[in-house]
C-alpha cells in the first residue's frame, strides 16, 4: 500500500485529535488578580462576591463587563473590566469550525478578561 494513501486519514485524525473548543480548553472560571495601584489592601466585591486584596479572586466568563466595587477609603468607588473573545475561540473557528464555537458561545467560555486588575487609589 502507498505510504502516500496512510497519510491523508492519518492527517485527518490527527487534525480531529487536536480540534477542541474554549469550553475544553478555558475553564468557565477565570483567575484575575486584584490590587490596589498604591500597593495598599483593598476590599470590596466583585459581582456581589466580597474579596481583600491583593487577591486572586476567581470570575465566571461572561461577555458582560464586571464591576469591581471598592469599599476602600481613598480607592475608585467602581472598576469596570471589560471582557474580550479569547484567543482559543478563534483557534476553534479555524479548526473546528461552526459547532465548536457555537458551544463556546453559548457556555460564554469564549469571553476572558484581563489577569490583572489595579484599583486606582489614593498614595
């Protein structure tokens, strides 16, 4: 049998072993790391979910933007982060075409936010 004949299936399972889509690859959940921009603690909540920073805090993906309230003196009352369509989603349209990225759509595991999030606050 042609060597040339193996390749192509071969190829193509390979290409379906590596197909995945954001809800595979992005968990629901994001890890952002919260801290005040004057080094100090701050505290307040995010999405009604109370932290104390500096603090990695845990957010479900959505397309909707998060308000981060502070209740620290001295701090911005309210830090808007906006999300963005991760990068895995594209890859999944590339690759897995139509299906996979209306999964990710639709579990909003297509959306990410910034890993890094500063609190404007008083020196």
């Amino acid at each position: 049998m042609n060597s040339n004949m193996l390749r192509a299936p071969l190829f193509a399972i390979a290409l379906l072993g590596v197909t995945s889509c954001a809800t595979i690859i992005n968990d629901s959940g994001q890890i952002i790391n919260v801290s005040a921009s004057n080094g100090k603690p701050v505290e307040g909540t995010i999405n009604g979910i109370p932290f104390k920073g500096p603090v990695p805090v845990t957010v479900q993906r959505a397309k909707a933007a998060l308000d981060i309230k502070s209740t620290t003196e001295g701090c911005a009352p309210v830090t808007t982060v906006k999300s963005e369509t991760s990068g895995v989603f594209w890859l999944n349209i590339i690759l897995g075409g139509f299906f996979g990225s209306t999964t990710d759509y639709a579990s909003g595991d297509m959306w990410k936010y910034d890993q890094n999030v500063i609190i404007s606050c008083d020196l």
